[in-house]
C-alpha cells in the first residue's frame, strides 16, 4: 500500500545537500585554521619559574661578591699593618718590576698584601712613577700614602760636600766615606772613554768638571759600578748647568777653547781663595801666556806629583822635566786641569783682568797676594813673604 507523502517533505535522494548550514560550518572552520595560525604557543608558567631564579640567584651572587670585594677594599686601604707603627728604610733599585716593589715591601712589613698592592697602583695609574731610591717609610702607614711617597721620589737624601780645589782621587775618597760608591769604581768611570766622550769631556779623565758643591744624593743598596756613574754623572751634569751660565754670547766654547780655560779656571782656583783677585791672577797667566814665559805655577807641578805628594816643594822637583805639569820646565798651560774649580775661577779665566802684572806672591798675613810687574819688585815682594813668614813663627 503506497503512504501519501507530506507536500513540504523532499526526498533525501534529491541531489547535494546545500544551504546556509553547510557554508556557516565551513566558515567557521575557516576562521578557527586563521586564528590557531596567528597565536603563538604559550610557554607553561612552570617552565619559566627556574629560569627566573636563577637570573635572582646571578643578581644576588654579584651583589655579594661586590659587597665582599668592596668591603676587602675598604679593609686594606683603611687599615695599616701596625699601630703603632716602626719606622723603617726600603730600597727602590732602578729597574725593579712593581710585583718585585709589592713583594719587598710586603716583606719588610709596610704593606699586607702586594698584590691588593698592584691592583691600587694600576687604579690609581701610577706604575710607571715609583722612583728608585733609599725611602724612610712607616708601617703604621696607609697603602695609599706608602704609594704617594714612592712616587713622591722624595728617597732619603745625604749630603755630599765637595768644596774646590780638590784633586778627582780627594772626590774619589769623598764619595767613597760618604757610602755613596766605592772610590775604585768611581775612579774607573771617570777616566772611562765613553763617559768622557759622553759629557763632552776633551781630557782623559773629568778632571775640573766634578763640580764643587753640595749634593744631596741617595746610597744605593749595592756599591758597584751603576752606582759610582750615577755620582760622577751628578757631578759633570752640575759643572755643565753652572758652565753653560758663563760662556759668552751663551754659546759653548769650541774643544780647544774649552781646554784652556777649564785649566786656567783649575789653576786660578789653586792660586787664590779671594774671589775678589781671581781675575787678576787669572790675567797674569794670559799676560805670560801672550809673552811666551813659563807659567812656574806651583800648584800645577804638585798635581803632577800625585796624590802622595805632603810638601814643601824641592828644587829637585821645580827642575823635574818628566813631570808633564811641571810649569817651571814646560811652556804653556798643563795637560789638563789640576782641580775642581768654581764658578768664579771660570769667570775669572774667561774674562781676565787686563793689566801689565808678570808676577805675585802670596803676602804671608792674610790670604791676599802682591803683584808685580817687574822681576825686581817681584823679588822684594818675595822678601817680605819669607820675613812675614818668620814673623809668624815667633
């Protein structure tokens, strides 16, 4: 029996299914692949948690490793090794390194640490301004003022007196007692070729250019050669610094000029102790000089005696001709010079006294000297030195 269909009842086998249904399904479909695509995955909270402590364990770790370093800092700039301190002497040598300085200094005690040492010289950029040298520190002394004062240079100074007139072998025994270098090595650099050469010294030793006058100079810790040639380069340094104010027009004589009258100046010296007659006497020699006589210079032909020469002169000695400075016997200046001069002997030799004096004599009661300008007078005045002298020994 055939059943009456409903009139709105389409078979289910009529054609594709389509409407509004199906295309909203797809479209949400659609919209649902677009948005997955744009969000990106989320990390779980639990995966970021460890990471978070230990960026806070990192942070935490710094801070206290600062803090710490900090404070070490602080301890050792703010705490000096003893109090009260000693007082103590250390040695800067040329050449030494600052971890060598560190750990001398560590070890003397004027310091607690050398390499917190090192590391506040190169913050404070100072490793290339420690001096060298003989220093009177404390350790009851800050790190920081240990620094200041081996940077300072001011090294323990002594003094060293030469007056004028000295022969180099008297500066040699000078230096030797005052414990600045042992008078062998200093003997042995001032004849020294290169030294000579270096200076600017025309002469085989520095003779005359050890410049009389008041140093104040550190002991090295070893007496030796280095030693001995800072002393003589000290010296001729000053001879230099005190010539180079003299030299007319302030322009250095030439090797031959220089030669006369470094030894003009060193027997000027010799002759006088008067500053006020030094360029009279300087003028007497240039008068000989010009004449073509013999100096007949005591002094220089004692210097060429030696340093075991006590005196008086001898005829035997005045008649010597092998001396090679003996004035009496060989015409024109000396080899070299015979001593250390002044500034006032050089100013004399280079600016003598113009006059028609030949001769003087020492007057026996004071430390003045009388001139003549003729044989005869010269004679007389003689005479009355050798009664003066006389006189004196009643």
């Amino acid at each position: 029996m055939t059943q009456e269909k409903p009139e709105n009842e389409k078979p289910l086998n009529d054609g594709p299914v389509t409407g509004s249904v199906s295309e909203t399904a797809d479209a949400s479909s659609t919209g649902d692949s677009h948005a997955a695509q744009n969000q990106k995955p989320q990390t779980p909270r639990r995966k970021r948690r460890p990471l978070l402590w230990l960026v806070v364990f990192v942070l935490v770790v710094c801070l206290g490793a600062g803090t710490w370093a900090w404070r070490d800092a602080r301890n050792f700039l703010d705490t000096p090794p003893q109090e009260p301190g000693k007082s103590l002497i250390v040695d800067i040598e040329p050449g030494m390194t600052l971890a060598q300085v560190a750990a001398m200094l560590e070890k003397e005690g004027v310091i607690t640490d050398a390499w917190r040492f090192q590391m506040l010289v190169r913050y404070k950029e100072k490793s290339r301004n420690i001096q060298a040298g003989r220093f009177l520190v404390s350790t009851g002394w800050l790190p920081e003022t240990v620094l200041d004062m081996l940077v300072s240079g001011k090294a323990m100074l002594y003094r060293l007196t030469i007056r004028e007139g000295l022969a180099w072998w008297d500066v040699a025994e000078l230096v030797e007692e005052g414990g600045f270098c042992r008078a062998a090595d200093f003997t042995s650099v001032i004849h020294d070729p290169e030294f000579l050469r270096h200076w600017g010294i025309p002469f085989d030793s520095a003779e005359g250019f050890l410049y009389p006058e008041t140093y104040l100079l550190p002991r090295p810790r070893e007496l030796n050669r280095d030693a001995a040639k800072a002393v003589a380069n000290r010296l001729v340094e000053m001879f230099w610094r005190r010539a180079d104010k003299l030299w007319p027009n302030g322009k250095r004589p030439s090797t031959e000029e220089l030669k006369r009258l470094v030894t003009l100046a060193s027997i000027v010296e010799k002759e006088t102790s008067v500053p006020e007659e030094r360029a009279r006497v300087a003028g007497v020699y240039a008068n000989r000089l010009e004449k073509n006589m013999l100096l007949q210079a005591d002094p220089t032909v004692i210097y060429g005696l030696g340093r075991d020469f006590e005196g008086p002169l001898l005829r035997s000695q005045l008649d010597n001709a092998n001396n090679r400075y003996n004035t009496y016997q060989n015409p024109g200046l000396p080899p070299g010079p015979i001593c250390s001069f002044g500034a006032s002997a050089l100013r004399a030799a280079i600016s003598p006294e113009k006059h028609d004096y030949l001769y003087f004599v020492a007057t026996g009661r004071d430390r003045g000297h009388t001139f003549s300008k003729n044989l005869n007078d010269h004679n007389r005045a003689v005479r009355d030195y050798r009664a003066a002298l006389r006189e004196n020994r009643k």
